[in-house]
C-alpha cells in the first residue's frame, strides 16, 4: 500500500492505492475530513486501430451508506443515476478526455464512488482528483494528471474548496479544472460578480491544482505501472496530395456558403465527388478513415485561417459580429408564461409553469434533504438539427439545463417574496451555437411574461477562441459561436448574467496556458454582446406582467398571531379542513404563523383568506363591517361580523326612526352595514345598522 498526504486547514488530504479495488488497471482512495471517494479505471483486453475518438465512460455514483442513510421510497437500492451524479461525471469527463490518445483503442471506464461523506465537505471535488490519480498510476496511456478546485468569493475573500455552508452564503462559486500547465474547464455561479473578480478566482484555483497534480506525481513515482502501447494507424492516405489539390479550391468555397445546412451539402458535394473518383482505394476501411480525417483537416485549417488572417468567419460575420436576434412573447394561449428567442439558426421556446409549494423539486442525496422551489428542464428533440434520432434526456440536456439553472437562479425571486414554484421548460427547436444561452435568453423573457418579479433580466452569449503559435502570438475571440467555430476553436466558454455582473459561467479550453491578457479581453467582449443582447430582450419585455395568468394557481400569504394557530388549525384540525374544503383550497401553517392558501382561482384564494382573517381577527370598536344577519327576535337582530363572530343590532339601531318590527327592515341572510358600538363587560358586541348609501370603511 502506498499513501501520500498533504495538509489542507485542519485536515490531512490523504492518497492511496494498493490496498482498494487491486484487479482495476488502476485504483485510488482519496479522503479529506469525513468525505472519501474511491475511484477505479479499466481497459479493455483488445484495441482497435485507427479509432477517430475516445471510448471513454464515467459513471460518478453516491451511496447512500456514505452519509449514514437509507434510500427513500419503496426501493432500497440505489437506482438510476441523479441528475448530481450525471454533472460531477461530466466535470470529471470534460477535462479528462482530451488528454486520452485515441490511437489506444481500447474503451476505458472511470468508476469514482463516493463511499464516505460528512456532509461538511463536497465530494467532488475529490472524486476529479481520485480519478486522474487512478489513470495516472495505471498502464493505460495519459497526457495528465488533471486536478479541480473549487472557489468560493465571501466578504470579499478567496475560499478554496469550501464547505456546503460557506457555499450557501458565497457570492460566487466556481469549479476550476485543469493540469498543473493551466486551466483547461471551469463551470459555476454568480450573484453578479465582475469579470475581475472571476478572473481572480482561476488564478487562486491553479495554484491548488499544481499542488494536486504534483501529489498525483509523486504517488506515481512510488506506485505507477508501465504504460500499455498504442495502436496508431501506421499507414498513410494514398494519393493524398492529388486529392487535396482537387478539393482545396473546392472546400475554400464550399466551407463559406451562408446557412448552416446549405453549407453541409456543398462541403458533402465536394467530399462525394472525390470519393467517387478514387472509389475503388476507398472500399478499404482504413483509407477510407484517413480520407475523411483529411477533408476535416481541410475544413479546420480553412476557417481557422481565415479567421485569423482576414477575420472573416463561417458566415461572413466579423469577430465580434452577434446574428440577428427576435424575441417574442405570450406566443402559447394556454401556459402561464411562454416565450420565443431566436439568435440566428438556434432557437428556444421557453415555457414557464407557476406551481405551488407542493410542486417544489424535493432532493434526496447523501448531502441532505432539500428542497428547490425554482426548476429549469431543457430539452434537445433530434428535429432540432435535421436529423432522426432517440427521444430522452441524456447527459447533455443535464448539463445544458444545469447550466441555464444557475444563470437564471440568483435572479428568481425569493419565496417569501414570490411564493410560487416557478418551472422553466426550453425546447430547443433550432440549434446551431449555444442553446443554453439561448435557454438562459428565453428563461428571462417567459418568467417575465409570467409576471415572475425577476430582480433582473439575464443574457448569455457563447464566445470562442482561435489562436496561432506556440505563444498565441496571434489570436481571434469570437462571439456567439457557431456549432462549427465550437468545434474547430481552441476554446470555448458561456457567460450569462444581468447588467451588472455574470451569474453563469462555463469554459473549456483544448490548449493548455491561455494567457491571462486573452481571458481578460475575452471577458470584456462578452459582457458587450450580452449588453447587446439584453438591449434587444427588454425592448420586448423588461419588466414583469402587473398581473399572472389568469390559468395559474393564486396564493395568498398572511401572517397572524401565534397564539391564533390553534384557533385556526381547531381541534383535530376541524375548522382548518372545513376552509379547505368549503373554498377548494389548500392551506399551510407554519410555526411562525405564517399561513399560505393555495387555491385554483383568485376567488377560491381569497374567500379562503377572509374566512382565516374572520377567525384569528378581534372585533374592533368603531369598525365598519359587512354583516349576515343570523337570527332576527323581538328585540333586534343577530349578526355575523366574522366567521363565528355574531352580535346584537338592536331594534333601537336599525334606523333614525322607530321601527315597529324588525322584519320590516330585515331578513335572515341578509347582507348589512354594520358598525361596531362596543364589547361589553361580558364580550358580547353591540351593533349599528349603517345605512346603505352611507360610506365608511368595510372590513
């Protein structure tokens, strides 16, 4: 068994291997404080050659026992994977996989298990460190190791790697991923931080990851195994010259023809015409494999080159050039909100949903029972790209929803404010560049359709990055990217926020060092195209409906004194289920008194609110209210003021003149003016009739 430790506050950092999972090609324990992961990496016995990607799985999983706990519901078992788990496999994939050489062949499984956690300090960021460290030290080839650090902004302060709670009240949390050269993935949220202050954050989490990855080294040293062999392509592309003089002048015209799929078949006209003509050396699959590598080479180094040297992209647009964007709202009859941005040939219809408390997003995982009372859900149907394909939500929709999540989140109203459940739906009915931030765009116009009080309209834009040199002498950054500049860039990232700072933040960089100078004017250049693109939404919508749908739940709130639950709530909860059932409604209590009705309509609401108010409210002398008479006698008439509230209106009260019976002035279930004279010695209340035409203040 070998360990490594390194100290970390008031905990050791603990590595480990031999003593775990021996048969895996390679296994690491890693453990801070109470929170431990195990993670493990296989290869496959046989390898194919001339692969064109990387088979490569992770499959992040959580067990319950590691937090002490039972799984809910009727299973016991863990089951499919949580849309927690799905996030930390792909933070763990994204900067992982472009360090695999794909001349291996072989399909590899990262299993990162997270068998401890004291509910204090996350576990993901330990499950990165444990997984780099199990390839590092296995025989399967790897360009790392990689590390993660996670950066919270408190008060003001840098806090690496903090603690749940601490995250709960940062300003800005960020996960950093990257080798010990730079940065290479980093994802997160913001409460309207400035870009220097999110440049700040990358910095301070390197320094973290260079540490990791030199204990990652050092466990190699003492434990690693020689490396397997690759299995590269030893053969070249016959004709490979003539062919590329054909199609060169070809594929410089076909890679600039304007529209996304017009521009596909010309780039597919010219790769089918030199594949008919050298058809008989293509029937071999290699050749075949290296014929389409080369028509890619050709399309990346002709729009790279063009970008850099005449600065012209796929679409004729400039560098800093955003397509043309339309923003429609209340396009749907029936939703309570719905919206439809289009930014080019990428389009989101989104839909907002207001639900009520028991709609709320309940979790249950090893890092405690939670509750969320705001959801985005996005959806990415095949149609959207042209093509036929498989219905479901797969890791992308996960991640791209996640992302749209928490851009929007630090602007959703609080409840105690807004006591809805508020769900967002984007269906990306077009894509070609970011539809998250096309999904973040249209969350913020249909919560505001929705008259969701949003504290601000948020913006995302997706920027990229071309460089040339070993130093990035020369270099482009690009905004709102195409589903090709994604593909062909050395960088990628999405920022999202308001006017006043970035909420959303999501990066990944193919090349290792970009300078700091690139960053800091890459974040510049997108916060002008998400000003642009916000001038563009608030001339729709920037501010929300006076009113909601009249197809939504209304809630009502109130507060009463906590001495009236009880009377509220009534024995055996009697008179609390009578207002629910008599008004159709649902009502909570809370120990603080504060009461929320949820009803169907507005009507159902509100009578429910004035039969509690009837209840918990004291009659007032000198108050005005609209009355039923109960009981008409002799000697006057009884009247209801409040639910379960009567007094007595004298026969002497009914009017300014004698009155020989009251049934000549009233009748049983008759609805009356009323004001309050007194509460006598013994609390019973004595009444005036108020005349009709007379005004005064109605409770």
């Amino acid at each position: 068994m070998t360990r490594i430790t390194y100290r970390i506050g008031d905990n050791d950092l603990i590595l480990e291997t031999g003593r775990m999972a021996k048969q895996a090609n390679g296994a690491v324990y890693v453990q801070y404080a109470g929170s431990a992961v195990v993670a493990t990496v296989c290869a496959s016995s046989s390898s194919q050659e001339g692969l064109d990607y990387v088979p490569l799985t992770v499959d992040y999983n959580e067990k319950y026992y590691a937090a002490g706990k039972i799984p809910g519901g009727f299973i016991k078992r863990e089951g499919r994977p949580k849309d927690k788990e799905i996030l930390v496999s792909r933070l763990i994939d994204r900067p992982m996989r472009p360090l695999f050489e794909k001349s291996f062949g072989r399909d590899i499984q990262i299993i990162p298990t997270c068998v401890s956690s004291d509910m204090t300090n996350p576990p993901d960021i330990l499950a990165v460190i444990a997984s780099s460290a199990a390839v590092h030290i296995s025989d399967i080839p790897f360009n790392g190791p990689v590390a993660a650090a996670r950066v919270a902004y408190i008060d003001g302060q840098y806090v690496i790697n903090p603690t749940f709670d601490q995250i709960e009240n940062s300003e800005m949390e960020i996960v950093v991923a990257g080798t010990a050269d730079g940065f290479t993935m980093v994802e997160g949220g913001a409460k309207e931080v400035s870009e220097a202050v999110m440049l700040g954050a990358l910095e301070k989490a390197q320094e973290f990851i260079s540490v990791m990855c030199r204990l990652q080294e050092d466990l190699r040293a003492q434990a690693g195994k020689e490396k397997l062999p690759l299995a590269p392509l030893n053969i070249q592309l016959e004709n490979e010259q003539a062919i590329l003089d054909a199609a060169m002048p070809r594929m410089e015209e076909a890679c600039f023809v304007k529209g996304k799929h017009l521009r596909h078949e010309a780039i597919e006209a010219v790769k089918t015409d030199l594949q008919n003509q050298y058809a008989e050396q293509l029937e071999d699959e290699n050749q075949m494999k290296l014929f389409n590598a080369l028509f890619e080479d050709m399309e990346y180094n002709i729009l790279r080159k063009s970008i850099l040297e005449k600065g012209i992209r796929v679409d004729g647009r400039g560098t800093e050039d955003i397509r043309p964007i339309t923003c429609e709202i209340g396009i749907l009859p029936r939703p309570h909100g719905s919206a439809l941005f289009t930014r080019g040939e990428t389009q989101s219809l989104a839909v907002a949903t207001l639900g009520t408390m028991l709609d709320e997003q309940v979790y249950d995982d090893i890092d405690g029972d939670r509750r969320e009372h705001f959801i985005l859900h996005y959806n990415f149907p095949p149609f959207s790209v042209g093509e036929v394909g498989r219905m479901g939500t797969g890791r992308r929709e996960i991640g791209h929803g996640n992302l749209a999540r928490r851009s929007l989140e630090p602007m959703v109203p609080d409840r105690e404010k807004f006591p809805y459940t508020i769900r967002v739906v984007s269906e990306i009915l077009e894509s070609n560049g970011s539809s998250s931030m096309a999904s973040v765009c249209g969350g913020t116009l249909c919560m505001l359709a929705a008259g969701v009080p949003m504290k601000k309209p948020v913006a995302g834009i997706a920027m990229g990055l071309i460089t040339e040199g070993e130093k990035y002498e020369k270099y482009a950054i690009l905004s709102d990217i195409l589903g090709e500049e994604d593909h062909l860039g050395d960088m990628d990232f999405k920022v999202a926020g308001t006017i006043d700072g970035i909420t959303g933040f999501q990066m990944d960089i193919k090349i290792a060092g970009v300078t700091s100078e690139i960053m800091r004017k890459a974040l510049d250049q997108a916060k002008r195209g998400r000003l642009h693109i916000l001038e563009i939404m608030n001339k729709t919508i920037s501010a929300p409906a006076p009113e909601i749908s009249q197809y939504a739940p209304r809630i009502e709130t109130m507060r009463i004194a906590v001495d009236k639950i009880g009377a509220l709530i009534g024995p055996g909860g009697k008179t609390v289920k009578a207002i629910s059932e008599q008004c159709q409604v649902t009502i909570n209590t809370e120990n603080d008194g504060t009461v929320t009705i949820y009803g169907k309509t507005a009507g159902n609401a509100l009578a429910a609110k004035s039969m509690i108010k009837g209840i918990v409210d004291d009659p007032e002398v000198g108050k005005i209210y609209n009355g039923v008479v109960k009981r008409i006698m002799d000697f006057g008439a009884f009247v209801e003021i409040l639910p379960g509230k009567e007094g007595l209106c004298h026969i002497s009260k009914l009017s300014k003149n004698r009155v020989a019976n009251v049934t000549d002035v009233l009748h049983e279930g008759q609805q009356i003016p009323v004001k309050l004279l007194e509460i006598d010695k013994m609390g019973r209340l004595n009444l005036s009739y108020i005349d009709a035409l007379e005004t005064g203040e109605k409770a």
